[in-house]
C-alpha cells in the first residue's frame, strides 16, 4: 500500500512542481514589465511572490511521502475505524491533491495577470494577483501540514476551502484527479467511497458522496410510494429503501437527508417536515391545507385515525372532520380500512417500514 501510494504521491508533486514552474517564469514576465512600469510596489509584491514560489516548489518536488511526520507518527490524523492506516495514507493523499490544484490555480491567475497588465486598469491587475497570493498561501499552509506537526488539523484545512469549493471542482474536473486516482490505486485503496477529494470535499460543501446515486434511489422509491402513502415516508424508513434499492454504497442517514434538502431547494420534491418531533420526507408534490397538516398530526402516533378520534383530539364539525379524512385518502396518503372504520397511514406504519425495506431487497 505504502509503496503505490508513495508513486502516487510522486506524481502529484511532479505535477504541482510543473505548475509552480510555470508560475515562476509568469511572475518574472511580470517583474520585467512592472520594472518597466516603474509600478515600485507591485514590483516588490511580485519580487516576495516569486522568491516563495521558488522555495516551496523545490520543498514539493524533492519530499518524500514516505518520510513524512505526519504519517510516520500517525499523530495528525487518528480515526475510530478499523481501516485507520488507509484512512491516513488517504488524507495525506488528499492535501496533495489540494496542493496540485492550487498550484494549478495559482499558475492560472499568473497568467491572466500577465495577460491583463498590457490593457486592464490597475485595480483589475491587483485584485487578480492578490488571488494569486491567497493561492500561494494556502499552498504554504497545506505543505506545512502535511510535512509536520506543526501544521493546520485537516478538519481546518476543509474549513478554510468552504467559499471555495466550485473553484475546486473546476479544477479537480481539468486535472481528471478521480481517473487518476483509480489507475494508480486501484486495488490498494478502497473507491467504493468516491474520490478523496469528493470524500473530503463533501465536509466542505455539505455535499454528500455519491449525491447523483441517492437522488436517483429517492426519485424510484418516490415512484414506488406515491400510490402507496401518498409519498410520505418517514426519514429513516427512506434511508432503508435507499441502501436496500443500492446495496453498494456506503453512506449514512445525513448523506440521504443533504440529499433531500438539495433535492428540495432544486424544487424536485417537497422536501422534510417535521410531524410530532418525526422527520418526514414529501417526495411528491402535494398541496396540504392547514387542516390537513393538523390530521397528519393526528395520525403520527399510531399511523391510523378514525372519525371519532379526529373529533376528539380537534373539536371539529363532523362534516370538516370528514372531508379533511377523505382529502387524505384522495391525496394516497390515507386508506379506509372497513373493518376497523379507521383511516390507515402507511407512512406513520412501524410494519409498514419493514415491509417496505424487504422488498425493496
């Protein structure tokens, strides 16, 4: 394990040192024409810019993965889990990721200063290359963390990527980081959990893994349960029938309920409510009147409720008592049971969840 993820570690250098080299020659293209601009300040950022690209390119190239503080003491990065060497060489991996993508960025912005300072005003010139800074900063920071104790937590690096993510993404999508990690670890490190960077970067955005997946599992069992309880489903009866209908993945409630906020701010389904403390989840469009939010109430404790019960607990009229019941039962989301006179919901159902989790195997 320690030897494929050293080669890929080499790689990830290679390539930084690449475009920290590239972003050495923009940035003394730069000096020679602020020189001739007599842009004395400018000049000394850029100068300062320069000497720290110089440095922290020969600290990238010339490390070694292997040798590293962090991973030889294994005190940076400590996890409950059973597979805690992989989860480090993985977290490792992942800062060099960072750092190639930075220094891609940073090249990048060097370059459309370059290109700007011919005919863009001053400001436009200053506000581009104080990017570049910010990017070579962070290219510091991480470095530092990932070459000794010294350094940021990971769970600060992610904080400080927070309003940068789609920038990330971006560049992650240009250096095709995932297809390279799957021809170089393949077989080593487990990717039934994504990318490392789509891994980490899912604490950043509270995106979750694997968000296409889930949306997909959700929108089928919204088909499924549309005729059978109106399209309510409690939260954790969801996420059942989301890993039984995707047995691959692995993920945990809060990806599946990320999932149903996304997919509710996307206006694709109602989204989550809360019905006497119970999380529910309206995965077709229903329009529900006040009273019959009140019935859904009602309802929740033991998953079904007849006319006399409804009278009881809201002192309605009989007539408005009824016509709220028999909405609910038009909506799909209550059935008449005769036998009983009781207005059965599924979605509230305890044997309704597990009935629902078996045949979804």
């Amino acid at each position: 394990m320690k030897e494929k993820a050293n080669s890929f570690d080499r790689t990830l250098r290679q390539r930084s040192a690449t475009y920290l080299k590239n972003a050495e020659k923009h940035s003394l293209r730069l000096m020679e024409i602020t020189y001739d601009k007599k842009a004395t300040m400018l000049l000394k950022r850029i100068d300062k810019l320069k000497s720290s690209i110089t440095q922290i390119k020969n600290d990238i190239e010339y490390g070694s993965f292997l040798s590293l503080p962090a991973f030889r003491s294994g005190r940076r990065f400590h996890t409950e889990t059973p597979t805690r060497a992989e989860e480090e060489i993985s977290q490792l991996l992942f800062i060099g990721e960072l750092i190639l993508l930075e220094s891609r960025n940073l090249f990048e912005k060097l370059q459309d200063a370059e290109g700007r300072i011919y005919g863009s005003d001053e400001t436009q010139i200053l506000e581009v290359f104080t990017k570049a800074e910010d990017s070579l900063r962070r290219i510091e920071q991480l470095q530092l963390s990932r070459s000794s104790s010294e350094g940021f937590s990971l769970d600060a690096i992610i904080a400080g990527y927070e309003e940068n993510v789609g920038e990330l993404e971006n560049l992650a999508e240009k250096e095709n980081l995932f297809s390279l990690e799957k021809s170089q670890l393949a077989g080593v490190i487990s990717m039934n959990k994504g990318s490392f960077l789509s891994r980490f970067m899912s604490a950043v955005s509270r995106k979750p893994v694997f968000e296409k997946e889930i949306t997909d599992a959700i929108l089928l069992v919204g088909e499924k349960l549309r005729t059978k309880t109106g399209g309510l489903v409690k939260l954790p009866a969801l996420y059942s029938m989301v890993k039984a209908a995707r047995p691959s993945l692995k993920i945990s409630i809060k990806d599946v309920e990320n999932v149903v906020h996304i997919l509710e701010k996307k206006s694709i389904i109602l989204g989550l409510r809360e019905v006497s403390g119970m999380k529910i989840v309206e995965l077709v469009p229903v329009t529900a009147t006040p009273d019959q939010n009140i019935v859904l109430e009602a309802a929740s404790e033991k998953g079904h409720l007849g006319l006399e019960g409804l009278l009881m607990k809201t002192k309605w009229t009989n007539e408005r008592a009824m016509r709220a019941l028999k909405q609910m039962e038009e909506l799909g989301i209550a059935k008449y049971e005769t036998t009983s006179r009781e207005w059965i919901f599924p979605a509230f159902m305890q044997d309704y969840k597990l009935e629902e989790g078996k045949s979804e195997k």
